[in-house]
C-alpha cells in the first residue's frame, strides 16, 4: 500500500505529460507528430508482423555480447590495476585518455576496422562500457579496508585464499555497482551505434520510420521501448546486489 | 617457566608535519609461557603501537621483538592480533570465517569439525550459517575469538577487544575468555584503558607512562582465579594502579 501511494506521484507526472502532449497534437492539428494512441496503435502494428521482436532482439544481443566482453576484460584488469600499484601507474594515464572520449566519436573509427556488421556496434559497446567498470573495480580494490587484509596477512594464508576469500568478495559490490553503469552507457549507445547502417536493432528501427515515410508515430514507440527495456535492465543489475554474497555491503 | 616474549629496547617514532613524534620509547619486557600481561595507558600513549610491533605488523626504529628466542619481524599464525574494530569478514559465514586460517592441507572436512568445535566454545551453535551482519556485536567478538583460536595460537595479541561493547557484554565476555583460556593455555598480552579488566584477567599489570612511552610500573596479580571484583584486594590494587596512572581514584 505505501509502495503504491510512493509511486503515485511519479504516475501522476506521466499521465499529467501524455495527457499535455495529447491536447497540443490535438489543439495545433499536427499531421506530422502522433497522438499517444497513434503511438499504441503503432507498437501494436510492430508487434503483429513480428518486427518489434527482431530488432529488440537484435539491440539487446548486441548489448550481451559487447558489455559481457567488456566484463570478462574490466574485472581483472581492474583487479590487478588495483593490487599492484606499477600496473596502475603503468595504465590509468592511457585509461584516463581514453575513457573521457564519447563513444559516438569511435564510430567511424569501428567503421572503418570492423565495418557495418554486428561487430562495430559490439565494439562501440565495448569500448563504452569498458572503462567504468575498470574505474569502479580499481576504487573497489582501493578501499578494502585494511583491518580485513591485516587479518588475512596474519593468518598467513595463501595468495588464492587471499584473492577468492578476501579481495574478490570485498570488491564484488563495487563490481556489481560498475556494472550498472557500465550496462547503462552500453544500452545508451547500442541505439546510437544502431542508426548507422545496419538494417536491424531498435535504432535502425527509429532511423528507418523516419526516413521511409514520416513514420513518427513508430520512431516514438522506438523511443519508448528502448526506454523500458532500459529500465528492465537496471532492473535485472539490481537484483544482483540482492545476492548473499554482496548482502553485507548494503545493510546497516 | 620458559620465555615466550622477549621485547628489547624497542623504540618508535613517527613523522609528522612538526618532526618526527616519538611514541614508543625504550620498552623491554618478557612474558613467560602461557603467561596472561595487561598492558594499561593513557589514550593516544602508543600501546597499540607496541602492540602492532610485537605481533610483527610494523617495524621498530630500534630494538627488537623475539618470539622463542627468534626475532620476528613480520606478523604469523602464531600470534593473532584481535584489534578493537574487529576484522571478522563480513562476506563470509560464521564457519566460513572460522574456517578461513586453517591450513590448506586439511580436508573439508576436518575444518568444518574444528570450525564447529570452536563455534561451540564460544556459544556461537546453532550460529554457524550466518552472516557477521546477522550478529551482535559481542557475537562478532565471539566470532573473532574463535577464529583467533582455531589456528592454535602460541599467542593471541589483544588490543581493546571489549571496549566497543557495552558494560554487561563486556563483562561477559571477560568470563568467556577465563574459561576458555583454562582449556587451552595460550600466553595472552592484551591492551586496554579499564583497570578493572586488566586485574579480572591478567597476572601482571603493566602501566605505561604517556607518549612516549615507557614501562612506569608493573603490578602482579597473585589472586586465583575466579577472581572477586568487589574484594578488598581487587580494590586496593586498582587504586594503586590508577594512582601510578596518575588518577586519583578516592577523590574521584
């Protein structure tokens, strides 16, 4: 019940918006810009011939790939930036360079390397992803607090036991966080990448009902799937901060 | 009996913006085996200093730790430090903390029968699948002793384990550790700012001066135990030792 009166206020919004952008189509006659109906009808249309289903699929499939390449290359690099401290100095200027640049200024670059199959969007999701997570698990290594590894040095245990019973759990968490956002930026640029001459995903599909036809009433069911898909996907990263392993770090 | 501890003329200081700040200066002392030393001082004196240099977790400016006959210079199974904030890991299960210094070439399960067999000891049954977050904080305590004494310590290093817990747990616990260490003798040097704690549980009461600090006095408690906090003896002696401190117990 309360959970309900606290997302009132933020339906409310919604509903204040769709009924706002109903009366301007309506009141300033628009043959362009959709009403919100137009917008259901549209997505129903997408569903019915089964194209709302391949390009969702083809946008997330590209997501899977390039952000689970960027997990297995992010967390032990991260790992290690972060217990040795010459392999820090050593990487985190490149690292530093890199990461400030957007991932839309690589397209032409991926283009060019990969050309315009699924592994330029892959690539460009790798390379978005990539570094928030390296940045995230260094800072998780950076701050294990130095009583627990004083209690593994006196225990005198093994460097396995150190790194699966000590480092790896105490960094996890922040893994975890760095993979939100890393998730985030990768769906972000998915669709970017997507407009660029492919001929499937949610962004080609935004791209194409503009450009055959005016199709605007399609190009914003584009818009507000990928929002929602975009939701659910967080959705899914915070359940993983549910897990036993991790549960110490959100209590107190 | 034979000796355990022989600290030598350790010395310590550390830099500070103002030059360096000496902290520790000149303490020699021995403990016999299986001996029980209380080491009492004015907050900030460098007793936990001390302590850090004896169980081998920093080096001395000059001076030297031996732990039979040997000189030590980097912490060992052999002596656990148990400090004040606790390092109980709280990724891990009761069991799985108890488990976690024991030696890699004991089965799975010899180490679940002696993690077991400690988490009795200390009360913690029943206990065994929990998470640290799950506790109190004096079965945290609970937890870091047993941990402490499942590798068999030839000495356990003690710096204000109780004093986060309140006056009744304290106590408590205080008793936990007298009946504990009449089943197995370990030689104990434990830090704290409560006299009354030192005379529960030590044969000899060491006094330190403020920084730096030195040896000012040194008090042997030749009560048997279970001792009678409230006796004319426990009385005396604790107005003696607060008196050395520098505190006048009748006037307070």
């Amino acid at each position: 019940m309360s959970k309900l009166r606290q997302s009132l206020p933020g339906l409310a919004v919604i509903v204040l918006l769709l009924a706002a952008w109903w009366m301007i189509v309506k009141a300033t006659r628009s043959v362009i810009f959709p009403t919100p109906w137009q917008v259901v009808t549209g997505i129903v249309e997408l569903i019915r011939d089964g194209t709302l289903w391949r390009h969702i699929g083809a946008s997330l499939g590209r997501v899977g790939s390039g952000f689970l390449l960027a997990v297995a290359v992010a967390v032990p690099i991260g790992l290690w930036m972060g217990w040795v401290r010459g392999v820090h100095d050593t990487l985190n200027p490149l690292f530093q360079i890199l990461r400030p640049i957007s991932p839309i200024a690589w397209i032409p670059i991926a283009i060019l390397w990969f050309g315009v199959g699924n592994a330029s969007p892959i690539y460009l999701i790798f390379i978005s992803s990539v570094f928030p997570m390296i940045v995230q698990t260094v800072a998780g290594v950076h701050t294990i607090e130095k009583r627990y590894l004083r209690a593994a040095e006196n225990f005198g245990v093994s460097r396995h036991t150190l790194f699966t019973q000590v480092v790896i759990p105490a960094v996890l968490p922040q893994i975890i966080v760095g993979m939100r956002i890393g998730l985030g930026v990768a769906w972000l640029v998915v669709v970017a990448a997507e407009m660029i001459a492919l001929r499937s995903g949610l962004g080609y599909l935004i791209m194409d009902s503009r450009n055959a036809g005016n199709r605007y009433d399609l190009v914003i069911a584009g818009m507000i799937i990928i929002g929602l898909i975009g939701l659910m996907l967080d959705g899914l990263m915070r359940l993983l901060e549910g897990l036993k392993i991790v549960r110490w770090r959100y209590v107190h | 009996m034979s000796i355990k501890i022989e600290v030598e003329a350790l010395r310590k200081s550390f830099a500070t913006d103002n030059g360096a700040l000496a902290v520790v200066d000149d303490v020699s002392l021995q403990v016999a085996d299986g001996e029980f030393i209380a080491i009492v001082g004015p907050s900030g004196c460098g007793k936990s200093t001390l302590m850090r240099m004896m169980a081998g977790f920093m080096p001395p400016d000059s001076g030297r730790v031996l732990i039979d006959g040997a000189i030590r210079t980097c912490p060992s199974p052999q002596g656990i430090l148990i400090s004040q904030h606790g390092s109980v890991f709280p990724w891990l299960t009761v069991q799985q903390n108890l488990m976690f210094g024991l030696n890699g070439a004991l089965s799975m399960s010899e180490k679940i029968a002696i993690a077991d067999h400690y988490a009795g000891i200390v009360g913690l049954r029943g206990f065994e699948r929990s998470y640290p977050h799950e506790l109190s904080g004096g079965m945290l305590k609970r937890v870091e002793i047993a941990r402490a004494l499942a590798v068999k310590p030839a000495i356990l290093y003690m710096d204000e384990p109780f004093s986060a817990l309140d006056a009744l747990m304290s106590l408590r616990m205080r008793n936990e550790l007298l009946k504990i260490l009449a089943q197995e003798r370990h030689t104990v040097l434990l830090i704290t700012h409560d006299v009354e704690e030192a005379i529960h549980l030590a044969d000899r009461v060491m006094v330190l001066s403020p920084r730096p600090t030195r040896i000012q006095a040194t008090f042997e408690v030749k009560l048997p135990h279970p001792r009678k906090l409230t006796s004319p003896e426990v009385q005396q002696l604790r107005v003696d030792i607060l008196r050395s401190l520098g505190v006048d117990a009748d006037a307070a």
